[in-house]
C-alpha cells in the first residue's frame, strides 16, 4: 500500500523527533469521509512499534458501532496506544469523552513525584450525569445487541441506496458500517475554471431570503457598532 510506505520512510527518517501518530480509524471524516483498509491500522500499528511512536486512535466519529463493530479498531485486530471516545458514548444525549491508554502508558505517569505525575483535570471532569447517561448507553449496547442489528440494518440500507449509488451524476460512492458517503458531479463543479481575482466565478449564487436578511441585519449592527465606537 502507498500510504503505508509513505508512512514507514517517514518514520525512518523522523521517528527521533514523531512522539505519535493520530489516525481516523477505517474513515476519515476529516477528509472528505476517505475511507480505506483495515489493513493500513494494522501495517500503521507494526511501523509505530518498530519507530518507538505511539499510536493514537480517535473513534469520535467511528466508535461505538459507526463501522460495523463496537469500535473500527477492532475490524485491524490492532490495539491503539491512546483511544478517544465521545458522542455514541453518551448516544448523544450529553457531552462527555474519554481517553484509554495501556498499563505501560499509566504506569509512566503513576508517581508520587509531581515532576513526573501527570496532573490534570478540570472543575468538568467527571460529570455525574454525563457518565450516568453513559451507563446507560453500554447497557442498551449489551442488551439490545446494537451492533448485530446495526449491521441488518446497514445491509437493507445499503440496498435500498442502490439506486442512489447508480445516478449518473454520483462519484466515488463509498459505505462503511452505518456510515455512506458520495460526491455530487455537478454543472457548476464543471464550469469552475480557474479564474483571475478579479473575475467573478462562472456561477452565480442567489443567497436564501433569510438569509439576505441577516445579512442585512449584520450590517446596520456593524454600522451601530461603529457609530457607538465612535
């Protein structure tokens, strides 16, 4: 894989100065909803062992079943340094995240010694109801066998989006668990040329009315401000 050599000769001639690496398991949300093999996690978890780096995985976006199981690592048979979870842990209902780490990764930090202790915290930490919305979520996980019925679901929603994925102005249709994506072909992506600054684009964009409208607003508040300021 491509990616996956690219990654090892960087670390080859970095890794003296990479504390770690920080992945999206399976997709990446950050990049346009780029989805890519399990088996990249797996070649990444071999290189930041063999480069001394450590391995952060953030299943914000694909934790707690999004990938067809509890959580996209799992899909690599891979086991992260540092695991971030948020959102599905609490089903959405109230903020709360947490970071896992190994016994290894505690332990360096486990000191009586504040020089070495890794003191932090926040008047936020813990929330009780927070966590008590959590409890709650891994109980319906475990009793309502989400994920098994994730992937029933997943199967008839992938099928009933077959026609979706055949429109002749879909791209790159791509799924992963419970989580679709495409890019749209549109007349105005095939008239954007590149253009001077000083030229209007090829396309013209009518706001919303509301819009328009609160654009009206910002303006006489700014000349308020002004005015005051003044």
């Amino acid at each position: 894989m491509r990616a996956a050599k690219a990654l090892e000769a960087y670390l080859a001639r970095n890794h003296t100065t990479i504390a770690a690496l920080i992945v999206e398991p399976l997709v990446q949300g950050a990049t346009g909803m780029a989805m890519y093999d399990p088996h990249y996690l797996t070649l990444a978890r071999e290189l930041c062992s063999r480069y001394g780096a450590l391995l952060i995985a953030d299943e914000i976006m694909t934790g707690f079943g999004r990938t067809g199981t509890l959580f996209a690592c799992e899909q690599a048979g891979i086991a992260p340094d540092f695991l971030c979870l948020s959102k599905g842990i609490t089903g959405g209902y109230l903020p709360l995240s947490c970071v896992l780490t190994t016994d290894a990764v505690y332990a360096a930090f486990y000191d009586e010694q504040v020089t070495r202790g890794f003191l932090h915290s926040h008047s936020y930490t813990g929330n009780a109801l927070a966590c008590r919305a959590a409890l709650a979520v891994l109980d319906i996980f475990r009793d309502d066998d989400v994920i098994a019925v994730n992937r029933e679901r997943a199967a008839r929603w992938a099928e009933l989006a077959a026609p979706l994925a055949a429109h002749p102005r879909v791209r790159n249709f791509r799924h992963c668990g419970m989580i679709w994506a495409f890019d749209v072909d549109t007349e105005r992506d095939k008239r954007c040329e590149p253009h001077g600054p000083h030229e209007s684009p090829p396309w013209h964009v009518r706001p919303h009315r509301g819009s328009r409208r609160c654009a009206q607003r910002a303006a006489r508040t700014r000349r308020r401000s002004r005015c005051t300021a003044a």
